[in-house]
C-alpha cells in the first residue's frame, strides 16, 4: 500500500511533488512515515532555502509546518521513502548501508529533493534509532548554509527543530530533525550497493535516471566513442575535482569520506565531524575517530580519486571496458591541480596565470604551514593589505618575519603594474571574513541546549554573506580561544 500522504490532518507545506527518485521503484527504496516527535520547536531557519523552495513568507508560523518538518505529522502529496546504498567506509567494504535517519518526502515541481534527517528507524539503520542530536544538527545547518555562501557547491537546508526527547549517545542528548534540500541525494554508494549484487538491470536503471535528469549532455557526447556511462563517470570525476580544490583553498576539512558520503553531483553532503582550519595544518585531523588520519586534510584530493575509482567499478558493467573506466577518471588528475592553482590565485588576487604562480602558492602554504598561522585570518588581513598598503597586521602573523618579508617581495613583483584596488576586490571576494570555525558552532550549540537560539541566527546571517564586513560582527572572525583545540568532533551524532 502506498503511503502518499492522502490523511485528513497532513500539513500542506504549499509544495507540489513529482515521482522523482521514486519512479525508480521499490528495488531502490523503501516506503515509510516519519516517527514523531514530542512538543518540537524551531531552532533555526533559512529563509534564503524557503524562497527556494517557493514557500509562502508566513510558512514558519504554522504548527502544522513544524510538526511536519518534525516528522510529527504526514506532509500532503509526499511519498516519504528511505533509500538504499551501500559503500566503503574507512577504506573497507562495509555492505548494505541507506538513509538509516534520513527520510525523502519527495522531489518538489521545482526539482529539488527535501529529506528530513532525523525522522527516526527505517529498515537500514542497522540497530540504530534513526535519530539525530541538536549539536550535530545544528552544525549541519549551519554549515550548509556557509558552503553555499561561499559558493561551495553543496546540499542545503531549510530548517532545524528540536525536540526535549532523549537520544542516548555517548551521553544523554536532546533529539533534532534537519530538513536537507538539494538537486539529489544520489550518492556514489548508491551505484556500489547494486554493482556489489551483481544487479545491472538496477545499475542500468540508476545510471539512466541520473544522466538523463542530471548529465544529459553524456547522451549526445562523442567522448569514449560514444559511452554514455563513461563520458558520465568523467563528469562526475571533474565535478568532484572542482569541489575538493574549492575545499583545499577555504581550509574545509570533509573528516569522513566514505564513498556513501560522495554526492554524484559533486555536492558537499553529510555534514559530520567538519572542521575548518584555524592554524594552518595540512595534516590536521578533524574527525576524532580517524585514528589513522585516512581523511587528513592534505589526503582529501587522493581519497576522492580513490573514492572515483570506487565509482569506476561500480560503473564497470556498463562501461563495458576496464580501459575506458580509467580513461575516464584521467582528467581529475588535470582538473583538480589547475581548479586549486585557480581559485589560490583569486586569493591572492591574480586575474591571469603566469609562469611563477605556483612556486609563489606552495611557498605561501609553507609559511603558513611551519607557524600555524590562522589560515582566514591571514588570506582576510592579507586582502585589506592589498587595498591600503598597511603590512603589519599580515606580518605581525608570523614568528618568521624574513621568510614572510621574503616571500611578500615576491609576491609585489608579481603585482607589479596591477592595479591594486581591483586586485584588492578581487581578494575580498574570494578571502572570506567569517567561516564556521568549531568555536562558534559550540557557543551556538550551548546556548539552543538552554532554549537560547539566538546565537544560530546570528551565525546563519553571518556565514550566509561570509564576504561582507558586517560591522560590528568583528568578534566573530577573530583568533580561537585556547579551548578551541580541546573541542573533539567524531562519527557520533
């Protein structure tokens, strides 16, 4: 029996829906309601994902919205299902995995997906309770909404709410719902799950779906002679290329990723232990159970070439040749280098490349790198140098002032004849003033515990126009306080 919200009492969200995902059938999902919540309430909203979506500017006011966005009440029109994947997670083949919390209401007219994470047990939570907690779900709240004020491609979201229900974790902790958006949640585990069961009729069909809905263009292509699924694989390869040098230039730390946590569409998802850096350490760990540093920050461009390579043969029975699925993954070797020089070069307010750019880049990373400078902090001060000539704020940042004396030469040769005020812009727009460094989230995060969201609020402004100077807001881009390296971020939540 269909479960599509028909109920006298269903919320109407104002949101139309289409079969999406869904139309796939019963071999990728399972049907199944939400399990509700006693007495949520709002914790934080995205007005910017609400306009989006299309809904109405009184949308937050109704009970009926809350509920439903807690999983308390059916959504009219939706088809809430949970889908399956599998994946590797640390390296190692860890089988049938899927939305073990997060449930799908369905595809809106407008093409986007909106899933509730949190919503409670489905049949792939592996003994788990299907629930989320208020720290972990208001730091994926926020973080959305940051990557995509940065212009990090990314899933978004709408809004958190709470719940005074128990979650038992390593401590007793209060329940919380994220309502995700996104294009898709399609994930590269998706395609490993039915390639693992040496299913290739639902491979086939999976691979249609997300070519001709997302990659329409692999259809018509004469690359690979024509393979539709190669010339796929290669535009999932050089989208993931992109997302990682965009991370590696902001100091986003992933912290764990699987291939279940790999977008197909080369989207940030699955928002767990993150971090951006404060103290410039490419080999810094933000993931407290990474005990092998596998998802180090510096390791993050290889692991998504393995994670593609994971892809490639899920792929391979339709590809059909094991040259052809390499072939394909050749470009993000390219990609990647010349997308990272690229976007460091924006940061360092460079509108051309030339012959220099990299050694100017690397040695920059390396005095960053051997005083721990504040990575932000440093690409933000050396902005403001760039338009009013004072040097000292950017200098005073480093215990080796003739290496950065040494460097900054360079670095004014290379500007030699620029002019500085559009080079200075330039900067600004790609050296962010404010990111969601893991002091902040926790300050925000005690203070909702205690029924005080106005510090989520304060955030979401701010990381939503990361760019701007936001006068006033000066404390929120200044140095860590000493206790934020004791903060520990792992896989729970």
């Amino acid at each position: 029996m269909s479960l599509l919200a028909e109920d006298t009492e269903a919320a109407d969200l104002g949101l139309r829906w289409k079969p999406g995902f869904a139309a796939l059938g019963p071999a990728f999902f399972t049907e199944l309601r939400p399990t509700p919540l006693p007495g949520p309430y709002w914790v934080g909203r995205s007005e910017a994902v609400a306009r989006e979506l299309g809904l109405p500017t009184d949308w937050h006011e109704s009970k009926a919205t809350l509920a439903a966005l807690t999983g308390s009440m059916p959504v009219a029109g939706a088809r809430p299902i949970a889908t399956v994947y599998s994946g590797h997670q640390f390296g190692v083949w860890a089988g049938q995995l899927g939305d073990g919390r997060a449930i799908m209401l369905g595809e809106t007219e407008g093409g986007l997906e909106v899933q509730l994470k949190g919503a409670g047990r489905t049949p792939y939570s592996r003994g788990g309770d299907g629930r989320a907690v208020l720290r972990s779900s208001i730091r994926e709240f926020l973080c959305s909404e940051a990557m995509h004020g940065l212009g990090i491609p990314t899933t978004r979201a709408l809004c958190v709410t709470g719940s005074d229900a128990p979650v038992y974790r390593e401590e007793i902790e209060s329940a919380a719902v994220v309502t995700r958006v996104a294009p898709s949640f399609v994930r590269f585990g998706h395609f490993e799950h039915f390639a693992a069961n040496q299913r290739d009729e639902e491979l086939r069909a999976l691979a249609d779906y997300v070519i001709d809905r997302y990659y329409p263009a692999c259809r018509t292509t004469d690359r690979f002679g024509g393979n539709a699924y190669a010339a796929f694989l290669e535009a999932v390869s050089e989208r993931t290329a992109a997302l990682l040098a965009q991370w590696q230039a902001v100091g986003f730390c992933h912290g764990v990723m699987n291939t279940d946590n790999m977008s197909i569409l080369g989207l940030t998802i699955d928002y767990g232990p993150f971090q951006f850096l404060d103290g410039f350490d490419p080999r810094h760990i933000c993931n407290h159970s990474d005990t092998q540093g596998r998802y180090a920050f510096n390791q993050q461009p290889n692991v998504a070439y393995w994670n593609l390579f994971c892809l490639a043969q899920a792929l391979l029975p339709l590809i059909g040749d094991q040259e052809v699925a390499v072939a394909a993954l050749e470009s993000y070797k390219t990609v990647f280098p010349n997308e990272f020089e690229g976007r460091m070069r924006a940061k360092l307010g460079l509108t051309e490349a030339a012959e220099g750019d990299r050694p100017l880049i690397e040695g920059v990373l390396k005095l960053l790198a051997a005083g721990k400078v504040d990575y932000t902090i440093f690409w933000r001060r050396l902005s403001g140098y760039m338009a009013d000539g004072n040097v000292e704020p950017v200098r005073d940042l480093f215990l080796d002032r003739a290496g950065f004396d040494a460097w900054l030469l360079s670095f004014s040769q290379r500007h030699a004849g620029t002019d500085r005020a559009l080079a200075a812009e330039l900067m600004r727009r790609s050296n962010p003033k404010f990111v969601l460094r893991n002091h902040l989230g926790q300050q925000a995060i005690e203070a909702s515990q205690q029924k005080d969201h106005s510090g989520v609020a304060t955030l979401l402004a701010l990381l939503q126009t990361p760019f701007e100077e936001h006068p006033g807001a000066d404390a929120y881009a200044g140095f860590p306080p000493d206790w934020a390296s004791t903060i520990e971020i792992s896989c729970s939540s």
